[in-house]
C-alpha cells in the first residue's frame, strides 16, 4: 500500500499565479532579439564540453551550440507527449472541481507556447549556424512510443522533467559564464511556466493514484524506468549526430580516440542533463519515495552511477 503525502499545492493558487504570467514568444525572440553565436548557449554545467582535452576554444563554443539546437529540440518533443497525457487528465476529472480543469487547460495552452517557443529559436539557430545538425525522430514517433505507456509511468517522467527545468533555469544564472542572452531568457521564461506545471504534475499524480491499486502504481513505476531507458537510448544516439554536426561545421575529422573522447565527456552530460537533473530534484524524489521506497532507492544508485 503506498503512502502518498498530500502536497500543499492548490488549483486556484496554481492558475492565479499562471495568469500573471503573460510573457509572449515575440517578447523572448524575433526582430532584435538574435542569438549570439560569439557566446555560449548552454551553461557548461548542462552542455560538458570545457572538459573536452582534444577540442579548441572555438570547437567547444560551436559544440556548446549543437547542444543548443538539440536542447530545443529535445524539449519540444517532451512538450509532444505532455500536451496529450495532461489533456487526457482533463476528460478523466471532468468539469465536477472547475478549478483543477481550468488549471490543466492553461497548463495544456502553455505547453503548446513552449512548443512554438522551441521551434522560433530553432528557426533563429538554423538561420545562424551555418551547418546542418542532425537530430533523433522524427518527434512524433518518439512521442507515440512514450505515449504506449501507462498515464502514471507517463506522468512520473513529465513530474521529473518539469521539476527538472527548474535546475536547468538556476544553472543558466550562476556569475561565472557570460551566456547568450536570448538563450537564457528561453531558459528563464519556460522555467516561470514550468513552476506551475511542476505542481499540477504533483496533483495529477496524486490524483491518479487515488484511483489505482497496488499492481497498477508497480505497473506505473515499471513505465516510469521503461520510458526512462527509451529517453537515454535516445540521448546515446543524439550524441553520435552532434559529434558528426560538429565535423561538418568545423571541417575537422577526428581520429577514433578523439571521438571516443568526446563520445564519453558528452554521454554523460546527456545523462546529467536530460534525466539526472531531474532525478535528484528533492520534489521528485519526494513523489517516487511515497510511492515506493524501493523504487527511489533505484533512481539514487542510477544517479551515483552517472557521476
Ligand atoms: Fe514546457
Ligand atoms: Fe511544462
């Protein structure tokens, strides 16, 4: 029997402070507000390039931006497949507590901004970078193929993502690393969103378990770890296209141990940033705990294993 905590958010605190949010994407890019490609997109602590031996300052700043454009990408598809699990939650609870269905809703028109969002800077970079990076898909696929899982394991990854953000936010602010400013305004803004999502995450899970016995919530933590190696095997392929992007935009082969070189250092930045981040954000591990220790016991070694 699990023992979830009931957490201290609120519907109508929730879509109070979304309403005073009222950013747009042509606040955040478009017209004046170009990237800058003289500076990094990325903070280091998410892009793990500076520690690359083999590569130049001016390798590392073109990797650091692949890792831009892929970062767009890569959460413009997890916005693919939270649209539909967050709309299927509003036909499951109905019209009966208004508030919660009006939040969902907001929720659901946000995500469909942060989709747009992702895309108008993917335009920008494109027109900007000079070269082509491939990337994993197409999106849709990779969206229908999580969306084969149960809601719960579904609404676990969503939880640990949208929590996750916050971190990715907090890194883009620290003194040491001059950013471009578009980019971390991206980062900022979606952020100011994803603190509200975050916390409706929380309600829908715990919404859902409500409802669930025993077998479904083992079932739901079985999908939670199955989506979770579908991303990473995801990941592991998106670094072989960025080590093939940043040959054709820097017009450098590299030997077979270069490559290995920055296949390792970027293995693990992929890891920390697309799935540890997340994974270690105390209200996340918070949710796993109360729904099975064990369970949050195994994302812990999953974690210390990246590190
Ligand atoms: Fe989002
Ligand atoms: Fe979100």
């Amino acid at each position: 029997m699990v023992s979830t905590v009931s957490s201290p958010y609120s519907y109508k605190a929730t879509l109070e402070a979304a309403h005073k949010i009222t950013w747009r994407i042509e606040d955040i890019i478009g017209g004046d507000k170009r990237l800058d490609f003289s500076k990094p997109f990325m903070p280091d602590s998410l892009a793990g390039v500076e520690s690359i031996p083999c590569l130049n300052g001016a390798e590392k700043l073109v990797l650091n931006h692949i890792r831009g454009n892929s970062y767009l990408y890569l959460f413009g598809v997890v916005e693919e497949f939270i649209v539909p699990l967050v709309l299927e939650h509003v036909q499951r609870i109905g019209t009966e507590d208004i508030v919660a269905t009006q939040a969902f809703l907001c929720f659901a028109e946000e995500e469909g901004k942060h989709i747009n969002l992702f895309r108008r800077f993917e335009e920008e970079f494109q027109a900007g970078f000079g070269s082509p990076c491939g990337v994993i898909g197409p999106a849709k696929t990779i969206a229908d193929a999580i969306l084969q899982h149960s809601s719960l394991g579904i609404a676990l990854v969503v939880l640990q993502i949208e929590w996750m953000t916050q971190h990715h936010y907090l890194d883009s602010i620290q003194p040491q690393q001059e950013l471009d400013p578009q980019f971390c305004s991206l980062l900022k803004h979606h952020w100011l969103e994803e603190a509200q999502h975050a916390k409706l995450d929380t309600l829908m899970v715990e919404t859902m378990v409500r409802d669930l016995n025993d077998a479904e919530i083992q079932q739901g933590i079985a999908d939670y770890f199955a989506i979770g190696n579908f991303i990473h095997n995801g990941l592991m392929a998106q670094v072989q296209l960025d080590i093939e992007a940043l040959q054709q935009a820097t017009g450098r082969l590299f030997t077979e141990s270069e490559k290995q070189e920055i296949q390792t250092a970027q293995e693990k930045s992929y890891r920390w940033t697309f799935l540890g981040s997340g994974m270690v954000h105390p209200n996340f591990v918070k949710m796993l705990r109360s729904l099975d220790p064990t369970a949050a016991d195994r994302v812990a070694e999953m974690v210390y294993a990246m590190s």
